[in-house]
C-alpha cells in the first residue's frame, strides 16, 4: 500500500490554518457586522471604520511578517499571529463600545495577515511550481467555509438571542486554539525538515522549462522584489480586487436585508451558498492558471466577478441572485490563489514571503479604503447601487490590467522566439 506524502496533511493543517486565520479572522465580518452593529448602536460610517480596522492591521502585519518569516520559520509566526488573532476575538467579543471593537479588529486583522502569509507560502513550499497554484488554492478553500460556517451559525445564534454575535466571536476564537495546537504538533516548515522532496518535485526537476506557460526566468537578486516592473503591477491589480470584493464580502448580507428584504436567516444563507461554492474556487482557478498562465486566468476570473457585480444590482428574482451568487463564489478565491502563486515565477522561493507580503501591502490599500468610500456612498444614497457599481467598475480595471500584463509578456516571449531563431 502507497503511503501518503507528508506534504498532503501538511495542505490539510494550512488549509485549517487559512479558515482560521482569514476565514474565521476576516470573513466572519461579513455575517457579523450587521448583528454588531445593531447590537452597538452604530451607524454605516462606524461600521466602515470597524472594518477598515481589520484591514489596517492586516496592512500593517503583511508588511513585515515576510522578513519575520526568513529569520523564525514559518510556524512560529503562524502560531503566534493566531494566537492574537484568538485574543482579538474574544475582544471583539466583549465590546461595548466604538473604540474597543475597533481594537479588537486591529489586532483581527494584525493577527489574519500574519498567519496567512506565511501559510500560502508554505502550501508553495510543500509543491512543485507545476503544483503551486493547486496547492495554494486548495488551501484557500478554508476561507469558503469559513464564510459557510459563519453564514449559517451566526444568524442561527443571533435568532436565539440579541447577543449572539457575542457567542459568535467565542466560538471562532475556540476553534481558533483548537488548530493553533495541531499546528504546535504537525505543521512543518519544508520538506527537508522530514528528508523528503516536494511533491511533483521530481517531474518538475525533469521538465524545468514547462512548468508555466507564461512564467519568466526568476531573479536571485533579494531587491527584485522591489526593483520588479510586474511585482509592482501585479500589486496594483491586486489591490484593484482588495477595493472591489469588500462590497461582495462584507456588505452581501446586509445589501440582501436592506435593499431586498430579505430575513437575517435567508440573507445568511445566501453568504453561506456563496462561501460553499468558493471552497473549490482557489483549487479550480490556481490549476487553470498552473496550465494556461496566471494573468490569462486572472483577467477571466476577473470578468466574471464584473459581470456578477452588474448583475446582482440590476436583478430581484430570487433564482437570479442565487446563481449569481454561486457564480461569483465559484471564483472568489481564484484572485488571491492566483497572486500569491504568481510572485513564485519571478522571485526566489527564499524571497516568496517578501513578495507576497509586498503585493498583499497594495491589496490591503485597497481593502482600508474600499469600506470607508462604501459606508460614505451608502449614507448619501441610501442603498447599494452606486457602491455596487462603483465596485464592479473597480473590477473591471484590475481585469483590463492583466489582459496587458498577459500579451505584454505573450509579445515579449514571441520576440525572444523570432531572435533565437534569427541567432541560429
């Protein structure tokens, strides 16, 4: 009988660790904030606030946490962010006012980027780059259902009593201590430290020059990841996505009470279908792009995520909206999976920390100031139209922005083909 490779469980623990620490730590928002709200007395614009803290510390810990990384391993650094992240909640937990909830989602936030950065490049680690961005998605599946937990526990509780969302918080920080000691136990920093290979390292090492139909040669220099045009892009379409998916995420079920009238237990249920159906997006989309290039990807899912947003404004059957729900949520995780497996192709693998965390400093931009702009537009308006519009045109740009970066490169590669063969 065939063993299973180590590097599998190892994908199953950062899977555990991505519901945690973004699933359980950042999109758990969006089935609470509304039930915290009411139960704090706040407006949209307090509300916005709150959510921009999350953001700001996420900012603020995926800044440094790739130099953290290099220097204690990438356990200990998932460990100790995901035991503040546990903190937090249970201050969350126990907040009676503005500025203590905003605290507690500061240290939500500090601690959500500094477990999950460190663990997608670990799910790296433990794949070959044909793999990575199976491996990344995959991973990225915890945060789906998360959202599925979450939309189907919260309002369920909440329905029980006024202080659910209070309940709520405790039992996300529970389960938080639950995986932050199997990681204590299993989780290991690479294959080396258990004398084994990646997995597909071997089929990799023997076909080098095809793991990635649009992946250029990689730079060993430490300051590429500073120096590199299309890191730079990329973080600016990423961040793109950070402005654009926070309407979606954080404000669908709230959109789904106000604007349609639809009860707490359905509009949960609505965010719940949405994370099920985005637990397979990271998966689907990271292969896609291990096979046909990750801007080529990147721009459809993209697309796809306009195409809804428009949608989703413009219809009122009941039918209509769970489909585009299940259509966005299909590609929901394809976004991140594809960036952070992106940065893989153009720095070293020991600079893969850095490079994320760098690309995730522009998608953090884009997620401070998205709530802030979303809470304001909503006030003026009344409603989610123009938030919604403004989101899906947001989208749009970051999606015209990889179709460029992919034929730029498409072009360069047909250049250097013509010129190689002109030399022979």
């Amino acid at each position: 009988m065939r063993q299973i490779h180590k590097g599998w469980i190892i994908l199953f623990l950062l899977f555990c660790t991505m519901l945690g620490s973004l699933g359980f730590g950042r999109f758990s928002l969006g089935a609470i904030l509304p039930f915290m709200r009411e139960g704090l007395g706040l407006d949209y614009r307090h509300i916005g606030l709150i959510a921009s803290a999350a953001f700001l510390g996420y900012l603020v810990s995926v800044s440094i946490v790739g130099y953290f990384v290099i220097r204690f391993g990438a356990k200990k650094i998932i460990n100790y962010s995901m035991i503040i992240l546990a903190i937090a909640m249970v201050i969350c937990a126990n907040a009676h006012s503005f500025w203590v909830a905003y605290f507690g989602c500061l240290l939500l936030g500090i601690g959500s980027g500094g477990s999950s950065i460190p663990a997608m490049g670990l799910a790296g680690r433990w794949f070959s780059n044909n793999k990575k961005g199976m491996a990344i998605g995959t991973a990225m599946g915890g945060l789906g259902l998360g959202i599925v937990i979450s939309g189907l526990v919260v309002p369920s509780i909440v329905n029980i009593t006024d202080e659910g969302w209070r309940i709520s918080w405790y039992i996300l920080s529970l389960v938080t201590v639950i995986f932050i000691i199997i990681n204590a136990i299993y989780l290991k920093n690479s294959p080396e430290e258990l004398g084994i290979q990646a997995i597909g390292e071997e089929k990799s090492k023997s076909d080098k020059n095809s793991h990635d139909a649009s992946s250029p040669p990689r730079q060993n220099d430490k300051w590429q990841v500073y120096k590199s045009k299309q890191i730079w892009i990329i973080g600016f379409i990423y961040m793109s996505w950070g402005f654009s998916y926070l309407i979606f995420s954080t404000f669908l079920v709230d959109y789904l009470m106000k604007d349609l009238d639809f009860s707490k237990g359905i509009a949960g249920l609505f965010f719940s279908i949405a994370g099920l159906a985005s637990i397979i997006s990271g998966f689907v989309w990271g292969g896609v792009s291990d096979r046909f290039g990750r801007m080529f990807a990147l721009s459809f899912v993209l697309i796809i995520q306009f195409s809804m947003l428009v949608a989703l404004i413009l219809s009122t059957s009941t039918l209509f909206i769970v489909l585009e729900v299940i259509f966005y949520g299909l590609t929901l995780w394809g976004v991140p999976t594809i960036m952070n497996a992106s940065v893989a192709d153009f720095v070293e693998s020991s600079q893969v920390p850095v490079a994320m965390g760098f690309i995730t400093i522009f998608f953090s931009i884009g997620q401070i100031i998205s709530p802030v702009i979303t809470g304001v537009v909503i006030e003026m308006t009344n409603d989610y139209f123009v938030a919604f519009l403004l989101s899906a045109f947001i989208c749009l740009c970051g999606a015209l922005g990889c179709m460029k970066l992919h034929l730029d490169y498409q072009t360069k590669q047909t250049n250097t083909i013509k010129d190689s063969r002109l030399k022979a």
